[in-house]
C-alpha cells in the first residue's frame, strides 16, 4: 500500500491571509502544531505501518518524515530532492496575497512558462508523476509513506486517473497532516487519516 502525507504545519501556514507565505523551496520546518500532526498521523498509521518512509528533503517535509518514524519505532527514512514541490523561485516568501494571482496564472493559464527563477509546474507535474509511478510499483510489495507538499496531494487525483494538469485545484484540501492511501482498485486517493488542520493556500 503507497500512503501519501502532506507535511505538518509551518509558521508559514497561517490562518491570516496577509501573515501566509509561499513556502516553494524555502528552508522553514514544522511548527509545535506541526508536531502534534505528526505525531496525530503517526498514531493513524500504528496498526499498519509503513516498512519505509520516502520524503521530500526539504525541512518542514523532511522533519514530519522522521517525527513519524520515531513514533513508529524508527523506520528508515529516505530524503530526496526529486520530491520537493514545485519550484516557484523568486516567488518563494512571498505574501500570498500578493504572490496567489501570478502562481494561479502560471498553474492554469501558463503551465509551460517556468516560474521566475524557477521551473514550470508543467515541468513539476511530469516530475512528481513519474515518481508516482515508481512509488506505485513499490507499493504493491509492501507499506511505504511518502511525505511531501500541498503541491503534490492536490495533483495526485489527476495523476491516478491520467487526466493532466487540467483542473487541479491550487489550495485546500488534503491539509498539512493528512495522510492519503493509495486504492490501486479504484486508482484513487482516500483518506486515512485527517488532521483537522485548516487548509491553506500553497505549498
């Protein structure tokens, strides 16, 4: 079974729509809320385990990751580049109020023109799918958890049902702490465990 997390909450994740930052690539890690998500999705996952933990290595994914695994009785956790979110650029740390209408346009109307300084969320959707894929194949042997942004829980639908970048929302639900399962029958995203927490804008 592939379990799909969104990182726990950052002091970026703010409730104030004028205090919310664009995370992107930025180097923040997880909150004391964030902490208590993790340890609340830990507790989800207790009757079965992930054997493995992949996570983007980015720190508020990263730190969530390994929270996790210690609650689980230290389960290996793997850090990849490969699995961080979309690379915005200069747009990273930006209020989101201000930044929202450019990633929008770049997301839904330019998914082909690369973020300044950064890449395209085309280029990021076909990165973040392919590795999907590669996760998908791994859980089919045994329980993996892979821990990443709200970039990628957004986009999973679409990539399970090979619809493309059409549609895909750019916030919201699933929210910092939750953790998805993979349906391999139905090829759909499900709920395991939810956070409680609010939903925030980005990733």
């Amino acid at each position: 079974m592939l379990y799909v997390a969104r990182h726990a909450s950052t002091a970026h994740n703010s409730d104030h729509p004028t205090e919310e930052r664009i995370r992107g690539w930025g180097d923040i890690g997880i909150s004391a809320q964030g902490k208590a998500e993790a340890h609340a999705a830990a507790d989800a996952l207790r009757g079965t385990p992930p054997t493995l933990i992949f996570a983007s290595d980015l720190p508020r994914a990263k730190e969530t990751a390994e929270l996790i695994a210690k609650e689980l009785g230290g389960i290996p956790v793997v850090a990849d580049q490969a699995l961080r979110t979309w690379n915005v650029g200069r747009i990273t740390g930006q209020p989101v109020m201000t930044a929202k209408p450019q990633l929008d346009r770049l997301q839904h109307q330019k998914p082909t023109q690369p973020a300044p300084e950064g890449e395209s969320y085309a280029d990021f959707y076909r990165r973040w799918a392919k590795i999907v894929g590669q996760l998908r194949q791994v859980g089919k042997q045994e329980d993996v958890l892979v821990v990443v942004h709200g970039r990628q829980v957004y986009s999973l639908p679409n990539i399970l049902a090979h619809k493309g970048t059409t549609g895909i929302p750019t916030h919201g639900a699933p929210d910092p702490g939750d953790v998805l399962r993979v349906n391999e029958d139905t090829k759909r995203a499900e709920y395991a465990h939810r956070s409680g927490a609010k939903a925030k804008a980005t990733a």
